[in-house]
C-alpha cells in the first residue's frame, strides 16, 4: 500500500502544479471521483490553492464553475453535494454489493463554511474527520500543499497546466491524464510501460476507444504522449513539460542525482557535528576548568557576566553540557535581584546565543575563538593518541567580547 504522507515529487520539479489531497485515488490507485465531481472537485482545490491567504477556504460562484470545468449548472450543484457527502440517487446504479449502501453518507470532501440568501456560498477543502482543513498559526497562513502536508493528508501533483485546462479535459480524458500522472509517480518513471486494461480500471472507463481518443486529446497530449501498437494490451508512455515541450525524464534524473548530492552533503555535515563525543568533549573542559562543579550531566562554572553573586556570595551559576550541539552548549539564566519598583526579576543577560564552551576559554585567555577551537580539537587529537595540528601563531588578539558568528 502507497504510504498516505507522500513527499514532495521529483517528477514535476520543473512543472508548476497544484496540490490536490490524494483522496483522489483508492490505495489501489483507482480514481475515487469521475466526471462532474472529478472535474468540480479539482476545480475547487484550484480554488483553495490560488487563495492561498484564506486558509484552504474559497468562495464558489456557479457562472464561473461553468466557464472552468464545461458542465451545466444542475450538473455542479449535484457534484457539489455528493463533494460534501450528500448521497445521490443516480450513484445507486454503480454501487457493487461489497460497497456501503448507496444512501449511506459518503466522507465528505469538502465542507460549506458560510452561505446563504444574502452570503457567498463559501466552502473548505476537508480533513479526513469533515472539518474545515484551515489550520491557524497566528497570521502565517499555509498553502493548502502546506496544510495537507502537515495535516499528514498526503497530497497529489497536478500540473498547474492541466488545472486550469478543466474544461478542456472534461470527462474522459481528465480521467485518463490523472492516472496516467499516477502511474508514472508511482513507478517513478517519466518514461514507463502501462497496460490498458488496468489503465481503464484506474479511470473508471471501459472502452479502448474512449482511452485512445482521451491520448488524442490536445491538452493531455501537451504533457502526456502514449506510443501504442494496434491491438496490443500496452502502450509506452512518455511525460512532457507541457509548455517547454521536453521530456520529463532527464530532469527527473537530475532532480534525483541532486538529492542524493544533498543526501550526502547532510550525512557529511552529520558526521562533522558528531566529530568529539561528550566524553572527550567533557574531558577537555575539565582540564581546562578543573574548577568546574559537575552535577548529573551538567558543569556549573563561573559566568563571566555575572560572576554568580548570588546573597553577596559567588556562585558559578554557567551551566555547560557536551550532549547537545555538535561542540556542546552552555546558558546562564542566573536571578539577579528582584526590581524594587516593578517587582520584575532580573536575569543574567550573558548572551550565550551562538557561543559554546570553547568560547568561554577564548574570553578568560584573550584569544580568539577559532584559536580556542584549534587548541580544544588539538587536546581532543591528542586524547586520542593522534597527531596534533600545526597551530596558528597567536598574535595580539585583543577581545572585548567574544566575535560572534565563528562558525563552529
Ligand atoms: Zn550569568
């Protein structure tokens, strides 16, 4: 079974698509929607897609429904209530006797928000439980690619070319170009070998004929050409940029070296971070303050702000761990005192922020930081009976803080 969360794809890298939930499909891979609902539905996740500032919501006018997906009005409002879950009577006649009764209420996939006499009638895209998919995050609001992403929905690539091209696809073709999408991002191969027969089972389609004429089609042509011999039961199939007119398959070769170059940039860097462990990490601070007090997993050291005066007495209130950050971490949140007049706390405000344990050496010894770090890597080598690394001759370095940004 196809995972529900599916990632972005790499076949339509260079391609503009929407998002389209992957309700779209049965985990066999069958369409789940056919003409008007298939045609309606797509066309309101366009919707919900180019109002990408209203949180997967969309006002849904009839004159231009018409104008978008070629089907009459009666036809909309009845795809538009079967969307939401309303049962049809004329889906009775499809209905096999393992599926649910035909008058059951069917998963809604979109949900009405508002509407009315005197309101816009104003729908969302619908999560798995028939709610409003919005999710709120203060002001930032998501693409509906972003909502069903995080939703764990899993989502399907259509082509923006063929989205806002409805019209031109009504019916059969439609049908076919979208199972043709899926069978290539799932085989995944641009360039792939279908067979007929399950390709009319997964369009909902039963002659070959209505398969041959849907290839024909001008629009599925553009993205999608279908080399077949007369009589044979398969047909090569290849997929095209739509507008740019060139084969899918070489970028999706490139797409896929780039990501195992990421892949291994990422592992690199993984490693580089996993350079010392804690305990050669901990070893070194310690022989560089063998005065620091360790309690569980932590050392409590002198902060150079504000030297721990706590009750008139010191206290190192610095607290330094070596199981987190590639170097390390350290964080002084000592209470100061309490404000007289707004009865606020203060805290020490040592900006720990991007500065690690070897920092605090570079301040007490007045060099630089990456000085600190040759010196905390060449103890660690030695450590480790390797050879130490030339270091740097230490000039004049004057610091009054430490510099910030020093790559780790
Ligand atoms: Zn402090």
């Amino acid at each position: 079974m196809p995972s529900k969360k599916r990632k972005p794809g790499k076949m339509f890298e260079k391609v503009p698509t929407y998002a389209v939930p992957d309700v779209l499909f049965d985990s066999f891979g069958y369409l789940t929607l056919h003409d008007a609902d298939l045609s309606v539905y797509l066309y309101c996740c366009l919707l919900a897609s180019k109002k990408r500032d209203e949180d997967g919501q969309f006002v849904f006018e009839i004159e231009p429904a018409k104008a978008a997906t070629g089907y009459s009005e009666r036809q909309i409002w009845r795809a538009l209530g079967s969307l939401q879950g309303n049962p049809q009577r004329t889906a009775a006649r499809t209905v096999s006797a393992q599926q649910k009764p035909s008058l059951a209420k069917k998963k809604p996939l979109i949900v009405k928000v508002s509407g009315g006499n005197f309101l816009k009638n104003t729908y969302s895209i619908s999560t798995e439980e028939g709610l409003c998919i919005g999710i709120y995050r203060g002001d930032k609001k998501e693409t509906l690619r972003g909502m069903l992403y995080s939703i764990g929905l899993g989502y399907f690539d259509v082509p923006c070319y063929l989205m806002d091209r409805l019209r031109e696809l009504k019916g059969a073709p439609l049908a076919v170009v979208l199972t043709g999408i899926k069978q290539a991002i799932d085989e995944p191969n641009a360039k792939f070998v279908a067979s007929l027969k399950e390709w009319k089972s997964m369009a909902g389609i039963t002659k070959d004929a209505v398969l041959h004429s849907a290839w024909e089609c001008e629009t599925v042509h553009d993205l999608m050409r279908v080399a077949h011999k007369k009589g044979q039961r398969r047909a090569g199939v290849e997929l095209f940029h739509p507008v740019r007119g060139t084969s899918l398959t070489r970028n999706m070769a490139e797409a896929m070296d780039r990501a195992a170059e990421k892949a291994a940039i990422s592992a690199y860097e993984a490693d580089r971070a996993r350079e010392y462990t804690q305990q050669e990490l901990e070893q070194w601070f310690l022989s560089e303050f063998p005065e620091a007090e360790k309690r569980d997993d932590e050392f409590y050291v002198d902060c150079p702000e504000c030297h721990g005066m706590r009750h008139e007495k010191r206290t190192p209130t610095l607290r330094v761990r070596f199981d987190k950050g590639a170097v390390g971490v350290m964080a002084c949140h000592a209470f100061i005192k309490r404000l007289k007049r707004s009865g606020d706390d203060v805290f020490c405000s040592f900006d720990t922020k991007g500065k690690v344990p070897y920092h605090l050496m570079a301040m007490r010894d007045r060099i630089s930081p990456r000085q600190a770090l040759q010196k905390m890597r060449n103890y660690i080598l030695v450590l480790r009976g390797e050879t130490p690394e030339e270091t740097e001759r230490e000039g004049a370095f004057s610091i009054s803080g430490p510099a910030d940004g020093i790559p780790i």
